[in-house]
C-alpha cells in the first residue's frame, strides 16, 4: 500500500524559485510546507557550479559591491536560509505523476518508496531544460552516443572533475553555450567550436567578452540549415549544408531552454504547444484551483535571481489563494 501524507502546500523542485515560494510562504505566517527535490540537494541548476581552483566562476549576479557571486555559494545562502525554518526538504524525491482533481503528488524517493503527498495548494517549480535535437528541428543524425546538455557538461566537470569531451563542438551560442566552452577549455579540451543557425552569437557581447579569459571559440553561423551529426564517439563529426566537415569527439546542446512542463502536460494542466509554456493567470495560477508555477517554468531565460524573487511573489499569490479558500 502507499504511504499518504497531508500538507498544507507543497512545492516541486528546489531550485531558486521553489525555495523562493518557501521562504516566502514562511515570512507570511504559512506552516506544514513540504519542498521536493530529485536531486540530493537543493539549490537548482545554481547548485552545479562548484567554485574550484583553476575553475571557471560563472556567474549568478554581481552583488552590490561589483562582486560575482558564485553558483555553489548563492545555492549555499539560499539554503542556509531554509535551514532556518520548519519547511521539510524532501531529498532524492522525484515527483512521478500529478492528479490536479485530487489536488495530488505521486513521489517516490529510497526511503518511503511510492508516497502520495496531498495538499490544499501545490506549486510546480521544476525550472526548464535545453532542447533535444528533435525540438531544434535544424538538426539530423542518428541516435547518437555523445551528446550532451550543458547542465551535463557543468555536472561532470565542477562536480565530479572529468572532461568529458576533448574536442568539442558545441551548437547553440548563447550566454550558457559561451559558459560551457569556458569550462571545457579550462578543464583541458581543444579550443571548442560554436555553431548555432544564425549570423551572430545569441549571448550578449559582454558576457562573451567575460569568458574570453578562459576561452575564445570561433564561431560558425549558418544560415541554410539543417546540419547533420555524423559518425560516432571519437570519429564524430558535423557535416554543414555546404558540405564542410567538423571533425569532434562529441556535441553540446546548448541554449534553447524550453520549460521543464511535462508533469503539468500529462497531468492535463494547460500547457502551450510546442513552447511548452504554462497557461497561467496573472497571479501565477493555473485556471485549476490551488495549482501555481514559479521560476523558469514560466519559459524563457530567466537568472538564478529572477527566479528566487518570482518565488517571493508567487508565495504571495499562494498566500491569498489558501487565506480565501
Ligand atoms: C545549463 C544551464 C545553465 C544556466 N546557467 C545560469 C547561470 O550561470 N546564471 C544564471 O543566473 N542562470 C543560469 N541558468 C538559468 C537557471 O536555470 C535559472 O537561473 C535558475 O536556476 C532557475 O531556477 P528554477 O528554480 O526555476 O529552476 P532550477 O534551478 O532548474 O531548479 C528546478 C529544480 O526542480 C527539480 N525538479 C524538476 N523536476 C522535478 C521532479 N519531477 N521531481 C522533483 N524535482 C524536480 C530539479 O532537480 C531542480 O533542482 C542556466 C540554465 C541552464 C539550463
């Protein structure tokens, strides 16, 4: 039988913006507010970027005195502040299924296994993801081996020390796709090569500027598309629609964030297609009832900080919503 528990809200996903709804929901008197994360701790997609000698230190934002704050240190500050509070932080909690009529969360997690949380209001914060080369649409070959997404690339380098790529191309240029070259280049690959299909790189030129230090890409902005992923492992190679060969040792699918809305779509919430946007009212809320959205769910790019005070407001709309229900 599965365990069944009962709290007044529950929030999906511990990045920024669902530790927002947290902490926000706590400044407003709210008790018995369960936080789920899948990961083994929270602090989102920020919580990736180990600060590491000889590392490249993305940035988050700057701090009032010109200073960057760093993604492990801003996800560090968030959760101190949590650690303060009665919030229970559900670790290792994937969220499986939603059931909006029944105002339901199918989790399952090691310790408890399949556990069904009910609540009066839930919030969906499970921040967004880079589009499959499917969902680009400009992009064939098989299904191939070493492909990867950045947040990959930043996992297997700032936490776990291994390069994964040598000699990497990388398709998508903006801000994130700059990061990602960064960090591969400091970590020891070959001067990685952008491609993206448009004539000038997407990120800003600041930002580009910012991470010249460590890695400066040529870049290759096609205008007739599609290119084509060819060969496999370390024979790998792009193939552009003039015929010109790119020899790698793997891909980085960077950029195109698209929102990580697939609970909400299956669970039969309103969602756009194929943006993936949730359709939501003005105060965040689904036209069901009780069902909120915070952080980069809401679709396009959007910083760690947005996403922490979109977290504030949206707790007050939940705030309002359980006070008049
Ligand atoms: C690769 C990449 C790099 C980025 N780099 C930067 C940067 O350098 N600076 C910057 O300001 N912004 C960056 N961003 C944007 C960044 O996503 C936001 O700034 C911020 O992290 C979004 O906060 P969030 O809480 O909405 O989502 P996230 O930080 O993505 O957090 C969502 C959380 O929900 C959890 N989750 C999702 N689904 C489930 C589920 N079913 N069950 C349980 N838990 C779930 C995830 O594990 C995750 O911890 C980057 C984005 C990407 C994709």
């Amino acid at each position: 039988m599965k365990m069944k528990k009962r709290m007044k809200v529950a929030i999906v996903g511990g990045g920024p913006a669902g530790i927002g709804v947290a902490l926000g929901l706590v400044r407003r008197g709210i008790e018995s507010i369960a936080l789920i994360e899948r990961n083994d701790k929270i602090g989102g997609i920020p919580a990736l970027y180990r600060r590491k000698p000889g590392g490249v230190p993305t940035f988050i934002r700057w701090s009032r005195g010109g200073r960057i704050v760093f993604g492990e240190d801003y996800a560090n500050g968030l959760r101190a502040k949590l650690s303060k509070t009665d919030v229970e932080v559900w670790l290792e909690t994937q969220v499986l299924k939603i059931v909006p009529e029944e105002m339901s969360l199918n989790v399952v997690n090691p310790s408890m296994g399949n556990t069904i949380i009910k609540a009066d209001s839930i919030i969906l914060a499970c921040g967004s993801r880079e589009k499959t080369i499917a969902e680009r649409g400009w992009i064939m070959g098989a299904r191939l081996p070493r492909v990867f997404f950045t947040r990959q690339i930043i996992h297997w380098i700032d936490r776990h020390s291994v390069l994964p790529l040598h000699n990497p191309v990388i398709i998508g240029s903006d801000l994130i796709a700059y990061a990602a070259a960064a960090k591969l280049r400091a970590a020891g690959s070959s001067e990685p090569i952008i491609i993206d299909n448009c004539r000038r790189p997407k990120s800003p030129f600041l930002a580009r500027q910012y991470f010249r230090r460590w890695s400066r890409p040529s870049y290759r902005g096609i205008i007739r598309e599609p290119i084509e992923i060819i060969g496999y492992g370390s024979e790998s190679a792009v193939k552009l629609p003039n015929d010109e060969i790119i020899r790698c040792d793997g891909v980085v699918l960077s950029g195109e964030l698209i929102p990580n809305s697939e609970l909400a779509l299956v669970g039969g919430l309103e969602v756009e297609t194929p943006s993936r946007t949730p359709v939501v009212r003005r105060d965040y809320q689904f036209s069901r009832p009780g069902w909120f959205v915070a952080g980069n769910i809401l679709g396009g790019f959007h910083g760690a900080e947005w996403c922490f005070f979109n977290g504030l407001k949206v707790a007050k709309s939940v705030a309002k919503y359980l006070s008049q229900s």
